[in-house]
C-alpha cells in the first residue's frame, strides 16, 4: 500500500516560497498549499492570485487545503487555475455533494475535510463522491500544535468505510503529523500525510520526509487495515 507525504509550506519561508518548495522536489509526494480567509478561521495567508503564481514555478504537484467560507463559490475556481487536489471544509459548504462534483469537472481530485468538533456520521453517504478525506488533527488555522490522537477514531471509520465500499478514496491527516505521531496516523488507517514543521522546521527537510515515510510506511505494512 503506498503512502503520500505532502509537507505544508505554512511553515516553510515565504520570502523563499518558490525555492522552499522545490527544496523537497523529488522527496514530496504532494505539496500542500493552505489557504485561509480569516473568516472561516482566525488567521491569513495567500488566495487565488499566489497560488496560480505557484502551480506554474513548481514542479511538485499541489494539494490546496482550503480554509475559507463559502466553499460552494470558490473551491472549483482553484481546481481551474491548476491545482490537482482541492480539498474544501465541509463546514463551510452549503451543498458538500455539489462542491465535490463541481471539483471534479474542473479536473482536480475533491477531497473534503473535518475540524476536530465535526462528526463524520452525517458525511458518511458522500464518501462515493471524494478522492480524498481529510481528517484535521489539530483546529484548523495554523502550523505547530499539538497532535489530537481523540481523531483516530474517525480515521479508523473512515478506512472501513473505504475498505467496505471498496473506494479509492485517500485519507489525510494534517495537524501535529510528526515523527512521534505518524504511526498513530498510519496504524489507524490514514495513507496520505500533511507535515508543517516536521519537515519544514528540521534543518534537513529532504532527510526528515524520508524518515516520516519510513515510520508510516512501517505502521502501514503491520496495520490492521493494509492487504498486502
Ligand atoms: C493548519 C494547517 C496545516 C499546518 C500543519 O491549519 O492546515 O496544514 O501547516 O502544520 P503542522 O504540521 O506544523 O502541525
Ligand atoms: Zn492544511
């Protein structure tokens, strides 16, 4: 079973953004790109114009995290502008189902992501429609908290969901993902890895992904939920 490392440039030097990302070029799966509004949580960082700027300087493919109200309107325009992966909250989506499928026609890979005091039960029937679920392990909004184990268990539902409807569909986890913590992540069922300051606060970021990829791709062979 293959896993993802997809380092947040949150924690990375924004003066450098383009030279940060390509740093871990070849090393990173992904490169995950957060974008917040200071509505939907208390804290700014770039929108649409800088990410376009970044989708054509970067050679890493990038999931874009969003963490902005009204998802309905502005999720599927960054699917457009060049992301891969759009991943959208579903708190801040009138119509989850829609955003979704609206993603997917603008050719990106939809995911949908839940804070830590959102229940998974009522989302359970849009799983069919996600190439991704995020599940947050911190309060969305900034790098460096602690990691919130209280969320494997939606992580584990998650993968039997997954597992029981045989979907494709990749699980993330984003928020305190670490050395100490990846295993947790990985044993509960999650393939699909965001680290902030793990990676980009480490004095040898190409070094530090290959460490998180070994201990959860370790986790992941002696899992529970891995055939392998
Ligand atoms: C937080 C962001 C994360 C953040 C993670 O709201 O969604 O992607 O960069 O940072 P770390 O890995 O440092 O917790
Ligand atoms: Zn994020």
């Amino acid at each position: 079973m293959g896993i993802r490392i997809s380092p947040s440039i949150l924690s990375a030097d924004f003066g450098h953004l383009v030279a940060e990302c390509e740093r871990v070029a070849g090393a990173a799966d992904w490169l995950h790109v957060d974008v917040m509004d200071n509505q939907f949580v208390p804290n700014l960082t770039i929108g649409p114009v800088v990410v376009e700027a970044l989708f054509k300087q970067v050679s890493t493919p990038i999931d874009c995290h969003l963490m902005i109200s009204d998802a309905d309107k502005w999720a599927p325009g960054y699917a457009e502008i060049g992301a891969k992966s759009v991943t959208f909250h579903v708190e801040a989506a009138a119509n989850p189902r829609q955003v979704a499928r609206d993603i997917r026609a603008k050719g990106a890979r939809a995911g949908m992501a839940i804070k830590p005091g959102t229940k998974l039960d009522d989302y359970e029937e849009l799983f069919p429609e996600l190439d991704m679920i995020l599940i947050m392990t911190v309060e969305p909004g900034f790098g460096g908290q602690s990691f919130m184990s209280d969320q494997m268990p939606k992580v584990r539902r998650s993968r039997e969901i997954i597992r029981d409807l045989n979907l494709d569909t990749w699980i993330q986890v984003d928020g305190g993902v670490a050395g100490a913590t990846i295993a947790e992540c990985a044993d509960a069922g999650a393939d699909t890895f965001v680290a902030g300051s793990a990676v980009y606060n480490k004095p040898d970021p190409v070094a530090a992904i290959s460490e998180l990829r070994a201990s959860a791709q370790a986790a992941t062979d002696a899992s529970w939920w891995c055939s392998h």
